[in-house]
C-alpha cells in the first residue's frame, strides 16, 4: 500500500538502498549485466546496511533497558508513602521507556552509513507518537472518558495523513483520510485489548515487526526497515529487562502508542519494483496485522454472543478463551507465538509469490480464520451450557 504522490513513491523506492543504487548503477554501465567489480561493491555495501541494521537492533535494545531501569528506579526512589496504591500504575507506566527509547534511537540510527538520509518526514512521526503518549498518560492520569484517547488517535492520524504518510489507496483525499484514521484506530485498540491476562504483547508486536522488516528489505525500504528493526530492539530490551518478574507487562496507554507506530509501518509495505500493484499489494498491511485483527473480531464476536448472559469479559480474546479451556500460560504463549509467526510467513509470501501463488495463500489463510472463528463460536456455547449446566443443578440442590 502506497503513501503520498506516486512521484515521491518512486523516488523512495530507487533511493530506498545503496545496493538498489549499486545494482542499477553497475546494470546501465555494463548494459545489462553488471561487471564483477559492481557486483562486489553491491555485496559489499548489502553487508554494510545489514550491518546497520544489527547495530540499531542492539543500540535499541540497550537503550530502551537502560531507560526502564532508570525509570523503575527513578519511579521507585521518588515514590511517597502511598507506593503500595501507586505500584500497580508504576508497572504500567513501564512501557512508555520502549516509545521514548524509540524516539531517540531511531534519530541517532540516521546517523549511522549507509542508513543516512531516512530522517525524512521520521521527526514527524515521532513527535506524533510522543504527543500521543503524552495524552495516554494525561488520561489515564485523571481519568478522561474514552473519547479523550480516541480524539488524540485521531488526531495523530490525521497528522500522519496531512504529511503523505498515510493511505493512498484512491484518488479521493477524503476517503484516503478516512482510511487513514479507521486503520490506526483499529490496530491500536487491538493491541490494548491484546495486552490481557498473560504475557503475550511483547512476543506479538516483536513478530509483527520482524514481518515487516523482511518484507520491507527484501523492497528495498530502508528507511522502513530501520524504523521495524528498532521497535524490536526496544521491545527485545524491555523484555530482558522485565524477564524476571513476570508481573511487568506494557502499559494500555504504551501499547496503544505502539499500535499506531505499527499500523503506520504496515501502510508504508510498497509493492516490489518489478510487479505491478494489485489488490493483494492493498491487502498486505491487513494481512500482516491478522492476527491481531482475528483477536479483535473474537472479542467483537463475544461481546455481542454473551449479551443478556453473566459470562466474564476478560476470555474474549484468543489468548483468554484458551486460559478458559484449561491451557497453561506457557501453553497459549506457544499457541499464539506459533501462529502469529506462521501467519507473518505466508504474509511474507503472499507478498512475494506469483498472483496466483498469492490468491491461494490469502483463501487458505481466510479460510483458517473462518474455521477458527467458527470452533470459537462453537467453544462459547459449549463454555455457556456448562455454566447454565452447573448453575441449575446448584440452584435444585439449593432448593
């Protein structure tokens, strides 16, 4: 899916990598083939950029576990008598390092050869992200209704829009802005509703990026793919950081700030250079986030199933309803670690492949998610009579 003038899309693309310019370089001076110096040279700066890409993901990470440690700490020494009321907001609070460790890595990482020159419209994204932070702490802080948070998503969104970096799916600006805002609302909110029970949001966004940046690389997006492999170089750092007292999880507010960084990178996957854009091309950001949005449309589905029943909102989700059925953490941890990676391959293939290689894969993957829909459904029901089961057998033993 595109961003902005179809002019600005192709200089990004022949300017997104050394080696894209190394190739067409050596291709016009050998016409056609390039000669074995110009290949050398585009291997080596490839081994360049990979490296660039190894020192941003280890400079996040240990950035980001340097500023949780400092702010757990900070948080901790400062904190007065009431800590026992506050430490639950303290563990939550956590996940703003990972934005704010993002904020300045990915800055720095500009600095870096050959990942020099993709601070473009980067400082705009940025700033919208730590503003918005900035109003998921406020409101959490005072207790704002929710239309605060979606005023301030939408907002944000519409700052992305206004700067070329959001949808550029029609030649409407209008319905190109309503996209716009749908998406990074939707992801946001998906991954709050994710962030429940268990520890799994870190795990997902981390395989939701390393998607994208595979994705993005092998197009040639550098500047894309820095931006990927710098959340999960902060993610990887609060990770290791907060590995050993499992009761640290990410923030909503935090998660939601991440979510809308992640719907941002899913929009800005090009189509490669040598194929002409298709609907599969307009999909693929939905195809990379399906995971997350299958969540969304279970907690959808078991919000409108259990209306008029006492069910328990908090098994809504994927991850909650496995818990229900008897499965251990590390067991859902597994379950939706596996299937979010082999989600993010076919992505990845769908991307890749022939047409028609890529309508099979995105029917069987839809297909898969009706099934799993329908074995939720189905789940629900069986979960309700036992309920409605054991609450009548209590109530004539009672009686």
């Amino acid at each position: 899916m595109q961003y902005g003038s179809r002019d600005d899309t192709e200089a990004r693309r022949l300017h997104g990598s050394a080696a894209a310019l190394a190739i067409y370089w050596g291709t016009l001076k050998g016409g056609g083939n390039a000669d074995p110096g110009n290949q050398y040279c585009t291997t080596l700066q490839v081994r360049e950029v990979w490296w660039a890409y190894l020192l941003v993901l280890a400079g996040s990470a240990m950035l980001c576990a340097g500023l949780t440690t400092a702010q757990y700490w900070i948080l901790h020494v400062g904190a007065t008598s009431n800590l026992g009321s506050r430490r639950h907001t303290l563990v939550s609070d956590l996940g703003s390092s990972v934005v704010v460790a993002l904020c300045i890595a990915l800055p720095l990482s500009s600095l870096i050869h050959p990942l020099a020159g993709v601070r473009e419209k980067i400082f705009v994204l940025l700033a919208v992200l730590l503003i918005l932070l900035c109003a998921e702490v406020f409101g959490n802080s005072y207790r704002m209704l929710p239309s605060w948070h979606i005023g301030a998503e939408i907002s944000g969104a519409f700052i992305i829009w206004s700067t070329d970096m959001g949808i550029a799916l029609v030649r409407s600006a209008t319905v190109n802005l309503i996209l716009t805002i749908i998406w990074i609302v939707i992801i946001a909110n998906a991954f709050k509703l994710l962030n429940r029970s268990i520890r799994i949001t870190t795990g997902i966004i981390s395989i939701t990026c390393l998607t994208i940046f595979v994705i993005t690389s092998t197009n040639n997006q550098i500047a894309i793919s820095t931006l990927a492999i710098g959340l999960v170089g902060c993610i990887s750092g609060f990770y290791i950081k907060t590995t050993r007292t499992g009761d640290y999880i990410l923030g909503n507010g935090s998660v939601k700030v991440i979510g809308v960084f992640i719907a941002f990178l899913a929009i800005q996957i090009d189509e490669s250079v040598s194929r002409e854009e298709s609907i599969t091309n307009a999909l693929t950001p939905i195809l990379v986030c399906s995971f997350i949005l299958f969540n969304l449309s279970l907690v959808v589905i078991y919000a409108l199933l259990s209306r008029g029943h006492q069910m328990s909102p908090s098994i809504g989700g994927f991850s909650q309803q496995l818990l229900s059925l008897g499965l251990s953490s590390s067991a859902v941890r597994t379950w939706s670690y596996s299937i979010a990676t082999t989600v993010g391959i076919v992505a990845y293939l769908i991307h890749r492949l022939s047409q028609t290689m890529r309508l099979i894969l995105t029917g069987t993957l839809i297909a898969a998610y009706l099934a799993g829909g329908t074995m939720y459904i189905i789940a629900f029901y069986a979960t309700k009579n036992l309920k409605d089961n054991s609450t009548t057998l209590r109530q004539k033993q009672s009686g």
